[in-house]
C-alpha cells in the first residue's frame, strides 16, 4: 500500500494513531480530486483531526477551489466553521463566492450562524450577497437569519433580495421581505405640502448620492396622478401596517381606480397608476403614516402592492424629489443596470470531491437552441497491415433546448432590468405607458427587451404598447420575440408580430419556424409556414428536417409538400433523420417519396436504422433498400454487425449475406475481428471460407485480433487457409503474441511456412513475444535454419 493510501484510509478510519505517525511524511497530500486530509476530516466531523491537521493543510483548495472551510459551511458543519473561519475566511471561490454564500446557498443554517457577521456584505463577481442567494432560493430560515441583526436599518441588499425572490417565485421568502421592508418606512408630510416625482428627469439630475440616501419612497404602495394642467406625474404615499398575506403573490394589481383628490384637483381626473388600497379623500389625505392606518383588507396581496413599489425603485428615471418624505435607512433608488440581478446558477459546486449537488429548481440555460448537426463519419479499424474502412453515420449532438415557464424562467437574462421589464414581468399594465416612455428598446445584458418578456410572460395587456417600438429587435442569441412566441404557441403574439419580425434568422441560422417545430408547436408552425418554409438554418437543416428529427409527425406532414424535397449539408434526408431516431409514424409518411436516396456518404435510410439497432424501422425499409451499399460497398448488414445489433443482423442476413465490400470484406470477417460471438455463430453458414482481396479469412482477423472465442468458433471451418502470401491463421497469432491462440490452432497448422519460407517461430521471434517463441521452438526450432 503506497503512503497516499494509508494516510487516507487512517482519516478514513479516524485513526488518529497512525494519522500522527505520517502526519511529518503525508501532510499535504492530495487525492484525484485534489482533496486534502483536512477537507476529508471536515467532511467526517472529527474535531480531533481537524485540530491535528489544520496547522499543515489550512489555507489549500481542492480542484474545484474549495477550501475545508467551504466544505464545512456547505454541509452545515457550525463547529468545523468556527475553528477554520480565522484561517481561511479571506479564501473565494474562482466565482469570488465566500464562505457565507456557499452556506446560504446549500441552506446550512447553522453554519451562516457561525460565519456571521464576518462576510454579511460580501459579493461574488455579480454583485450578489449571501441574502440575495437565499432569497432566489427560497431558504427563507437563512434569510430570517441574515437580517436579524437589521433592526434599526434596513439591510442595502434587502430590496435586491426581494426582486430576486419575486422573479424566482419563492413566495413565502418574497413576503417575508416585502413585510420586513415596510417596516422602515414612513411618511411625514403636512397638508400643505404636495409630492411630486418627475418621472421624465434622470435620476443624477435630481439630488446628490448623499441627499438621496435620506429621501424616501413608500415600499409597499405608488399611485401616481396625471395633472391635467401642468401633465406633473406625482408618487401618492398611503398604505396600511399590515397586509394579510395572499396566495396569488404574483398576480397583477387589478385596475380599479379610486379617485384620490389634492387640493385644486378635479375628481373627474384619471388616474394612471392604481393599486388595491383604500384611497382616502379630501384634504386628510396628505398627512398618512404607514404605521397609523388600520383599515385591512382579507383577501390583499402583498407582493403586487410591493412590486409597484419596486417597479419604481428599479427605475433609472425615478428619483424621490420632496423632503417631505423620510426614509428610515439607507435605501436608494438605483438602476439595475448598474446593480445587476444575479445569475442563476443551474448547478451549485458541491464541496464534496465525490458528489455534485444539483439545484431542484427548473431552469434554464440560456437561448441557444441550436439543433444537433446531422453528419457522417468515417470509421477506421486500424489493423497492423490492412486498414479495414467504411463509412459509419453518426448520432446528432445533443443539446440543451430552450425549456422555460413563466415561474421558472431563468434569471440569467435579468442583469439590467429596467422599471418597464418590471412592470411587464409581474403584470403592472397600468405602469406600462409611464415607463415606455423612456426605458422602451432598452436591453437586459442578455439582450432581451420588455415585449420578449411580455411574449414569455403571455402579457397580452402590455403587447400592444411594445411592439411597435420593440419589434424587430434582437437579443444576444439573434432571438426575436417572434421566435419565443413560437417557441411557447403564442399565436395571439404571432400574429401581431409576423409581418414584422419573419424570416429573420438567430446567430445559428433558425427562423421562428424552426423554433415552433423544435418545441413541436403545430398552431404556430402552422402559421409561420407560409412566410419561412424552405429556410435552412447555419447547418442545412430545415424545419421539415426539425419535424422528422423531433418525431413531430403532425408537423412533418404539414412540412412535407413544402420541403419534403430539402436535405442538410451532409445530404441526410428526412426519411433518413426519422429512422436514425426510430419515428416511425414519420417512415410511413416519407417512405412513398425518399425511398432508397444515399447521402454524400452513400449511406441509406436502412443502414442508420440497422446501426441503431431499430428493429421496427429495419422492418418497414428492409424490403425496398436491402442489398444497397455506401461509399465504401459496406452493406447495412455490415453496418449492423458493427454495432453488435444482432437482431436486426437476423433480419438483414438472409438478404445481403455474402457480399463484400471495396476490400473484399464480409460481415462475417467483421464481427470475427469486434469478437462479436453471436453474430459469428449466426453467420458462419453464409460466409465461412470467403477471403477477402488480400487473401484474408475470418479466422485471421479473429486470430490477429486476440478474440479466442470467435476462433473457436471459426477452427473448424477455415484453418489451413492461407492468404495471399501464403501466411496462416496461426502466423497471424503468433505476429499478435497471443499464446492460447497459437496453441489452439498449432495442433492444424504447425510447421507451415509462407511463400517467404517463414514459419510461425519467426513471426513471434520478430515480433519479440518470449513465451509465444518458447512455445513454438520445439516445435517449430529445426526450421529456422
């Protein structure tokens, strides 16, 4: 057992004897996975080792440049935390991740107690604290946790944490927030005093950072009134104290609007912005303390009424401007343009070595739906002096499509969402004409804009207003919001959007059509047929191509009077594509009109079923494209045996057996060379004995190959041949150095020579293989001379 061994399996063991023994020679060292001794007895919580090993190991990461103290907080390890936080509290992750975020994320709530209140603020390289982790995934005990000791001020992260938590849909997580904020704000003001917020002014031309940090904006309500005279928006400040949570956090505020009046204002006005509070009327209205109305309503969401107030705050043309209005803490209206939402992250890096703890929530990658590439392959089985080639198809690449709901969307797009992206997400119509105004054709960092959410989102309400602006645009993968409304059935999009935004092709080439047939969308395939049919994608591929690739048989016969004629680049064909993927709904559909086409590399439609090993669709091209061959004259029987399908080589052989292909090869010979026993047992009646050009038999490429079974098959029926040179079946074993070989067919071909006068003794001599050479010197020694 080598020392690296031994020092783990006493870890392992808790063996603190022999730990202390190798602890001068083994410290340090690391496993496979760059796992140190310490890391492995924080996983054991075993304080004894930890207090041993940690003056040697502290400070060392693992591959995935993670510290023990990292593995401790992850696995809710409180006391590991505790006696490696001094040590290694100032080592990130490559992603600038610290300690408390990789606790907050796995939900390890007693180890954030520990690490607190050492990395409360610290960021990772988006921006994003431990709290905006737990808020995105709902662990609402570490979010208690983070904000405990945030009684007098609100957290700075708070607000981001309560936008990520809406998004991401963790409502309890959402409401506890929203309460938690509402509790530093209030309102003072006088009757005589009137609030106004220019919404059209930027927010650097309004007040100073330090001026702003102390103004305030009501975080659970905003209703603003549009003046008749001199068309001034104002913010209207009332809520109540508290607001019974409701089941449908996410749902739009309802437009019923209240008249709410100002001194000189008419009650006829219209109101712009609404919201479900009571409004009161008159002169008293001015004068509201968040903590002295008591008027609740049962059935009240909290969250539309705080997403309001969010859509507001994440406004970068929204500034508080009256010193009427006191905020409690430090709370600013920024842009997330420059505060970014962070990133989702689909898969959290386990501290363990040895497990990847995946994140539960559906989500997303990002946009790029490129589809897999149909191409052929050359597949070369090299032996030592012949090469034994023929074209083979491949499998299509496999690849992440787009899969989003509206609750689960992924947030990888929400860096620099704006107040109008808001107010689309969460169903806020009536903000909607307010901020189109200045925030229309702005982009997240992933480039989408509000009408592709408002198309994700199925926002009817705020379509209208965005697509004349908004149409045409592109985010960062080429995607138009034609194309996610093709991608989720949006028909009722799709039709605003078609003359405007078809034909028009993402970074990989697709159209909305190829997107509607990826998802298998037949109402808005349909639709888009008649403006995109015939386009190909980067690849050469088509959307009728899509449909037989998918197994959507419905839209394959939509497609098919249109582009059943197209293939790709590699000249697949749709009936080709459909029996590779065994649609055999599809086969009977294309086989009338693509029966017995070969793609540029001669293979059939037959040869990439009987290479999957599809029995049904062998079944149904067997009979009108047997005995065809590729480029190279392998057979689909060939092809078949191969891939070891021995199935499908049962129904194939009594149609093809016997042929060979360009050198002289059979089926036979091939499954002899894979060791293939079955297929050689089945086979043998049909093609024993044939050679190929030069000369060879199954029973050499069985030979050559070291496949004793296929050899034992094979003894009977093919030694004493020879190839072209004269050479046998043993000289073949005895060149590969495979004694029991050597030794079976000794006992039929010893003592043969070549045309050279080469016996097998001299083969296994040049070769170099001993034990061959003392086998056969005894028998063979006398001829060497």
């Amino acid at each position: 057992m080598s020392p690296s061994q031994a020092w783990f399996e006493a870890i392992a063991a808790l063996d603190t004897d022999i730990v202390q023994q190798l602890l001068p020679t083994c410290a340090k060292l690391v496993d496979d996975h760059g796992e140190t001794g310490l890391m492995k007895a924080v996983r054991l919580r075993s304080l004894t080792l930890i207090k041993l090993l940690a003056p040697y190991e502290i400070g060392m990461i693992n591959n995935r440049g993670q510290t023990a103290l990292m593995i401790a907080a992850h696995f809710n390890y409180a006391e590991g935390c505790k006696m490696l936080l001094s040590d290694e509290s100032d080592i990130h992750l490559p992603s600038k991740r610290c300690c408390l975020i990789v606790a907050a994320a796995a939900c390890a709530e007693e180890a954030v107690r520990a690490i607190l209140p050492m990395h409360r603020y610290t960021t990772d390289s988006l921006g994003a604290t431990a709290l905006v982790y737990a808020a995105e995934r709902g662990h609402l005990g570490v979010v208690k946790i983070l904000l405990e000791g945030e009684s007098v001020t609100p957290a700075p992260d708070a607000l981001r944490a309560l936008i990520v938590a809406v998004l991401c849909d963790k409502r309890e997580t959402a409401s506890y927030l929203a309460r938690y904020m509402a509790k530093f704000i209030t309102v003072t003001q006088s009757q005589q005093t009137e609030t106004y917020f220019p919404l059209s002014k930027p927010c650097a031309d309004v007040t100073t950072t330090a001026h702003a940090a102390q103004e305030s904006i009501n975080m659970l309500q905003g209703q603003c009134l549009d003046e008749s005279g001199a068309n001034i928006n104002q913010l209207l400040l009332s809520s109540e104290s508290r607001v019974v949570d409701s089941p449908q956090v996410l749902s739009p505020i309802p437009v019923s609007p209240q008249p709410v009046l100002r001194p000189n204002q008419s009650i006829t006005q219209p109101f712009i912005f609404n919201s479900k509070a009571k409004q009161t009327v008159g002169s008293d209205a001015l004068n509201i303390s968040v903590r002295s109305h008591k008027q609740i309503t049962s059935n009240m969401s909290l969250l539309p009424r705080a997403m309001d107030s969010i859509a507001v705050l994440t406004s970068s043309h929204v500034r508080p401007a009256s010193k009427g209005i006191k905020l409690m803490g430090p709370i600013r209206a920024t842009s997330t343009r420059t505060r970014p939402v962070p990133r989702v992250i689909d898969e959290y890096e386990s501290p363990s070595s040895s497990v990847t703890v995946t994140d539960t929530r559906q989500t997303v990658d990002p946009p790029g739906l490129s589809p897999p590439t149909l191409r052929n392959r050359s597949l070369v089985q090299d032996r030592r002096y012949k090469e034994l080639t023929f074209s083979l198809p491949v499998g299509h690449r496999q690849e992440y499509n787009l899969d989003m709901s509206a609750n689960s969307f992924s947030i990888s797009c929400l860096p620099g969402l704006t107040a109008l992206m808001t107010a689309v997400i969460t169903g806020q119509s009536h903000l909607i004409s307010h901020f189109a105004r200045t925030d229309t054709g702005s982009k997240t960092i992933e480039g989408w804009t509000a009408l592709m959410f408002a198309v994700l989102y199925n926002k009817l309400e705020s379509f209208q207003t965005l697509v004349a602006t908004e149409a045409g645009i592109q985010n960062n993968n080429g995607e138009t919001a034609l194309m996610i409304a093709a991608s989720y059935n949006r028909t009722s999009a799709i039709i605003d959007l078609l003359h405007k935004e078809s034909r028009i092709q993402d970074r990989n080439g697709k159209t909305a059509l190829i997107h509607a047939v990826e998802k298998g969308n037949y109402e808005a395939a349909r639709m888009l047929s008649d403006n995109e049919h015939s386009m190909v994608d980067f690849s050469g591929h088509t959307a009728f191509l899509y449909a037989c690739d998918n197994g959507h048989e419905k839209i394959a016969q939509l497609l098919v009077g249109l582009e059943g004629n197209k293939t790709d680049a590699t000249g697949q064909t749709g009936l080709m594509i459909a029996a590779e993927k065994n649609h055999v709904g599809i086969l009977k559909i294309l086989i009338p009109l693509q029966i017995r086409r070969k793609n540029n590399a001669g293979i059939t439609a037959l040869m990439l079923a009987g290479y999957r090993g599809h029995m049904a669709s062998v079944s149904l091209l067997l009979t009108a494209e047997a005995r065809e061959v590729n480029e190279n004259g392998a057979t689909a029987l060939m092809i078949a045996t191969m891939a070891g399908n021995i199935d499908v080589c049962k129904a194939l052989v009594a149609s093809e057996h016997g042929l060979q292909n360009l050198i002289g090869q059979t089926a036979l010979m091939l499954a002899a060379a894979e060791n293939h026993q079955q297929l050689v047992t089945l086979l043998i009646p049909y093609e024993s004995t044939i050679q190929d050009c030069e000369g060879r038999t199954a029973l050499m490429y069985a030979a050559e190959s070291q496949c004793i079974s296929a050899v034992e098959a094979l003894l009977p029926h093919e030694h004493g041949l020879r190839d072209n040179n004269g050479c046998t079946a043993m000289m073949y074993a005895a060149r590969a150095g495979s004694l029991p070989i050597v030794m079976l067919l000794a006992r039929y071909e010893q003592r043969l020579t070549d045309n050279g006068g080469h016996c097998a003794l001299i083969y296994s001599l040049k070769a170099r293989w001993p034990t061959v050479t003392e086998y056969l010197r005894p028998i063979e020694g006398d001829l060497l001379n």
